[in-house]
C-alpha cells in the first residue's frame, strides 16, 4: 500500500505500537494512513484485531468501500451499522473477523450488553482506531468507550488495545484563552490515552502541494431596506401576547434569544398545568422559526411553514386554539400578497445568485456546496433555485443533501437517499449540494471549487471542516453573511481560534515526556473519579420515588394517564405502558409507521395519540405478536411526590422502571 512522504511522517508512532492522534487536514488521506497501520498491525501479530470506530453511520459503508477493501484479500473485513442484521450477533461476527468497521455506539451497546450473542470486551481488540477523534470528550459515545478504557488501564489491566485517533481539528474546546486551548489538547489527549499527536513537520511542502488552501472571501450583503412581511409577523406576535394579559414577556421577536424565552416559559408552563400560556408559546415559537426563515431565505418559505403549522389538526374545544387559529386566518390573506411581493425579497438571494452565476459559467464543470444551518433552509434554497429564472440556463444540477436523524420540522432523508445523493454528486450527474452539516465531516465527496457558507453561526471546527470541502484547485470559500452581523464576527473569531488551536498542539507536542505523561496521568484519573462520582448520582437520583406514587400527565390537556408503576423497558430502551386499561386514554392513528430497517424481535405499529385533545404521544410496538404502547416521555408531565416535571428523556426521571418480563405478561 504507498503512502506519501507527509503520511509516513505521521504514522510512525503508530507503527511502533504506540498510543498516538493523527492530526492531518481534510483531505490529506488520514483514512489511508490508518489502513496502513493496521495492514501492519495485523501482518505482525497473530491473533491480531482492529476495531475502525466512525461516530456517523454513512461513513461505515464509506470506509469499507473507500479505504478498507484493499485489506480484504488477506484479512476478513466486516463493516456492521445500525442498519445491519449483523449487530444482533455483534459477538460472533467479531470473533469471524479480523477487521470490524463500525459506529461507536454499536461498540459501545456491545460492552454494556449481558447477552452472550452481543457482549464483546475491550480486550477482544488489538487495536482501536476512532475516526473524527475531537469528539471523544464529555457525553459523546467516544468518550464513554474510552472511559471504559481508562478504568482498566487505571486498575490494571495488562492487555488493552492500541489507540489511533484521527482528526483534522481538535478545536479549542470552547475556549478562548492560550491556557484554556491548552488544556483542551491535553484533555483530548488523555481521553484518547494518547503519548503523542503527531502532524506533518519535514514533509510540510509535499503535505501542501496536494492539498491546497482555498481562497476566502467575505460576500456581504445589506438589511432588507423594507420588509412588511416580518412587520406582520411582528405585529401578530404582539397581539397573541396582548391577549395572554401576562406583563414582561420578551419583545425580541425574531431572535434565538426570544426563542430559548419562550420555550423557557412553555416549559414552566407545562409544568404548573397552565393550557393557555403553554398553546401561545408554541404558537409565538412558530411565528418566530417563521421571522427566522425570512431572515435566511424567501418570504414565502416562511408563509408555508406557518401554513403547515395551521393546516394541521387542532383540539378547537380549547379556546386559546380557536383565537390563535382565527387571528392566523384573519392574517393569511395579507400575509401571503406581501410574500409573493419581489421588492421586498431577501439581498442574501441576491448575492448568492452572483456567486453561483460567477462559478457556475458552461462549459466549466463547476462543483459546489452551500452549506446552511436547517433542513428546512437546506430545502428552501433548492426551491428557490428552481424557481429563479437566471440561474435556469447555468446548467446547475442541484439537490439537497441532510441528516437521517428524526426531526418534526421536515422530512429526514433515509440513508439510501443520503448515499444516492453523494454517488450522483461524485459521479458529476450533480454539481451543487444544498447540505446541513452532515457533509462538514468524514463524507467522501469529491473536490469542489466554490464552497460557501450561507448565513452560519458555528464553531471553528465546523468552519475548517466546511473550508476543507473546497479542495479543487483555484477553489473559493466563501462567508455569506449581512455586513457586520454576528455571523461574521464569529467567523472572524473562528480564524484567531484555529490559529490558537495549532500553537497549543505545538506547545502540547514539545513538552517534556515526564512531564507531559504526570499531566495526562492526572487528567485520567479525574476524569475516571467524575465519572464513577456521576454513575452514582444516576443510581441514586432513580432510586427516589416509588413507581406507585408517580402520575403522568398529557403534555396538552393535563388529564392524568398512568401511573411510574404501569412503565417498564423492552430492551433497556423502549418505555412501553403495560396497563389493560391505558388502551382507553388513547386512540390510533390509520396505517403503520415504516422504517427503513427491521428489529430482531418486534415492529412498529400505529402513532398514538391522546383520545381527548389528539396530542401526539408515541407509537404502538408489535413485540413478538403482543401490542405494546411506547411513551415519548415529552409528551408527558411527570408529577412526583416532590414537583410536576417536563422531561426530555427517560434516562433523567427520579423513579425505578423494570425491564419488560414477556411470560409475566402473557400469562
């Protein structure tokens, strides 16, 4: 396998056997160095077995497919995602293999997991190597495998894996002083039980001459010099809070301030059971995503999405609903002339029709990507390039490119279409991508000349895996922002962090070797403490109420449903209700949920919803043959002996929920 000069220089340690971070710009081949290392690693031991860790599921299929095949004609490479059949006997297929490509989370169930078809130990591996290693740190999966690790090594354990983290930006942990970045690298460091970060010194020139920096520029644009649309929207908002008689509720309208007030409010408002201000809050949540979307796009992508909001079903016996939904219908005529009004329409639109005209000139075989910060936007621009007659005859062939997770505001894309997009984006059958952050990180996407980032607010690591994207030679990075707003200072203050980044990573790689290890060793062991500090906290915060004495309550209409005794787990995850009498409280919607995967032992069934107001609360599950309710716990107010709670997630309430027992609830 032939490496180039620069990544020889950085894999050396690795060679050796020892603990090291491979830090290697996008673009540079980290993935290919670090087959090359475990070609090695597994030429020289017998018995040898790697791990390749990936905190994203597309790059597991990447990685086979990209790096990883050149192993397989000596070695068995079996790559397992969530999407596989192969996870249930995640145990037996690494034992089969020599090479495991996988998310750190299947890894991670795998060492938790009590059944002897899925649990696998740390020391089953010779080697580990995780890939985008800046995330091994607080809660992120990475870091709970490795904590797993540092446990061990801390009590002992002779025959731990080697450890090879890659990364293109450590990032400064959100720190802003020199110390601060510092301590961020050492952190990394010790999370990673690394002895070393290793980065291109001699091969310097050979390192740039393959990957060349783009160009930045700064593309500003002015405010709307009008804009009655948002004054509309601004004025509807005052009139909800009028009608709420509630003094001293924010005036920021159309801010991420005003946004984290107001769910703020709706929270407590949840909480002490109050219907009207809770259904005004969500509904001013609305109106500002709405004055947000016509900051970043058109005035009719904001006029849709509260559209959408309208169009769906609503308990009208609750007056609130009733005159939030007339002074909507009251609004929507207006509202909709002034969307379809052109002098009032976006100058960020404006400017970024000029760049795309610029670079998008045929016969050229220009190849881009606009990134921006929600699917929602992502879809708006695609819609607005259709729609604009200019840019018709510039032979752009766009599409959109986002995240597989699950989201309530708009459509999720499955990860067969994610993987079609980028096969047709490399093959050049597209040439522009309209993406989330999805594609910032690890995505093998091929080298485009104009990269632009449209109206974000992010971190500098984002920032350099966004710029990384931009690779073709003569390639332009551009910062679409309004002049002197807040995206463009911290862009500015993104550049000074890289900058900050790079000298503490000289100043961690040149410390003394004694000195550097007692450093490590005493992060290790503090991170190690907290974690067994908060385990027992966890163990200790569940253990607080009785099941029996714990009511839940529908989010919207507060009617009390059940009881914490009636919950328990179907594999230590799903929340099911296994009451008779629940079946009462709640209604099914038609026709099943589909999911682009099966589970081993059960299926889904309908969405439920609560049988007095329709508030959404879960979905039936179909576990060997038998229906179950499953509780999306926000859906719910949970009422303690001691205070009525809003939680987002189950793994936070105070009371103890028994694992499912099958033949006690069919008998």
């Amino acid at each position: 396998m032939e490496l180039r000069d620069y990544q020889r220089e950085v894999v050396g340690p690795a060679l050796r056997g020892r603990n090291s971070i491979i830090w290697l710009p996008t673009g540079a081949g980290k993935t290919r160095a670090a087959v090359h290392v475990c070609q090695q690693h597994l030429e020289s031991r017998r018995g040898g077995r790697v791990a390749m860790l990936v905190n994203k599921v597309h790059l597991v299929d990447q990685h086979a497919k990209k790096e990883f095949h050149v192993l397989q004609k000596d070695f068995r490479v079996t790559a397992i995602s969530g999407d596989s059949s192969h996870k249930s006997f995640f145990a037996y297929v690494v034992k089969q293999s020599d090479v495991v490509i996988c998310t750190a989370q299947i890894l991670q169930n795998a060492l938790v997991s009590r059944e002897e078809d899925m649990h696998v130990e740390l020391t089953d591996f010779s080697l580990l190597v995780i890939d985008e290693c800046h995330h091994t740190h607080k809660e992120a999966v990475y870091n709970k495998i490795m904590l797993n690790y540092l446990q061990q090594k801390l009590s002992g354990q002779q025959d731990l894996p080697q450890v090879l983290g890659l990364t293109a930006s450590p990032g400064t942990g959100g720190a802003t002083s020199f110390e601060g970045a510092v301590e961020h690298i050492l952190q990394i460091c010790a999370n990673l039980d690394a002895e070393k970060i290793t980065s291109v010194q001699e091969e310097l020139q050979h390192l740039q001459s393959h990957v060349p920096q783009p160009r930045k520029q700064y593309d500003l644009c002015q405010e709307r010099a009008q804009d009655p649309f948002g004054e509309q929207l601004k004025k509807v908002m005052e009139q909800i809070q009028q009608y709420m008689e509630m003094p001293g509720l924010p005036q920021d309208f159309g801010t991420q301030i005003y946004e984290q007030r107001i769910v703020e409010l709706e929270k407590r408002a949840t909480e002490t059971f109050c219907r009207k201000m809770r259904v005004c809050m969500l509904h001013l949540r609305k109106y500002n995503d709405a004055l947000l979307i016509n900051d970043t796009v058109r005035m009719i992508d904001a006029f849709q999405c509260l559209q959408q909001f309208y169009a769906t079903e609503r308990d009208m016996k609750d007056p609130t609903e009733r005159f939030l939904t007339t002074t909507f219908e009251e609004n929507r005529t207006s509202l909709q002339a002034l969307a379809g009004d052109r002098r009032y329409e976006n100058p960020r639109l404006g400017k970024l029709e000029e760049i795309l005209r610029e670079h998008f000139q045929p016969p050229d075989a220009s190849r881009g990507i606009i990134f921006t910060k929600t699917r929602q936007s992502a879809h708006s621009l695609l819609s607005w390039l259709q729609d604009t007659a200019a840019l018709s005859g510039q032979h752009i062939r766009a599409a959109v490119l986002t995240g597989t997770g699950y989201s309530n505001q708009t459509k999720h894309m499955t990860q067969n279409e994610q993987q079609d997009v980028i096969k047709l984006f490399r093959e050049g059958a597209l040439n522009l991508l309209f993406s989330t952050s999805v594609a910032e990180e690890g995505l093998d996407i091929p080298e485009c000349n104009i990269v632009v980032r449209y109206g974000l607010m992010t971190n500098e690591i984002a920032m350099m895996q966004a710029r990384g994207r931009a690779r073709a030679k003569n390639s332009v990075y551009s910062v679409l922002a309004k002049a002197s707003s807040r995206e463009v200072s911290r862009e500015l203050l993104n550049e000074d962090l890289v900058e900050l980044m790079e000298r503490a990573i000289r100043v961690v790689q040149a410390m003394p070797e004694q000195e550097y290890r007692l450093k490590i060793r005493e992060l290790q062991r503090v991170a190690v403490a907290s974690c067994l500090m908060k385990e027992a906290r966890i163990s200790e915060r569940r253990q607080l109420h009785d099941p029996d004495a714990v009511y839940l309550y529908c989010v919207n209409c507060n009617t009390a449903v059940c009881r914490g005794s009636d919950i328990r787990t179907v594999e230590s995850m799903h929340h099911v209700n296994i009451n008779p009498n629940f079946g009462l409280y709640y209604r099914v919607s038609s026709g099943k949920i589909q999911f682009q995967r099966t589970f081993k032992d059960w299926e889904p069934g309908c969405r439920i919803m609560c049988s007095e107001c329709s508030q959404d609360w879960g979905m039936e599950m179909i576990y060997r043959q038998v229906k179950l309710p499953i509780l999306c716990i926000k859906n719910f107010v949970v009422e303690t002996p001691a205070e009525r709670k809003r939680y987002k997630k189950w793994s936070n309430v105070t009371f103890l929920v028994k694992e499912f027992d099958y033949l006690e609830y069919c008998s």
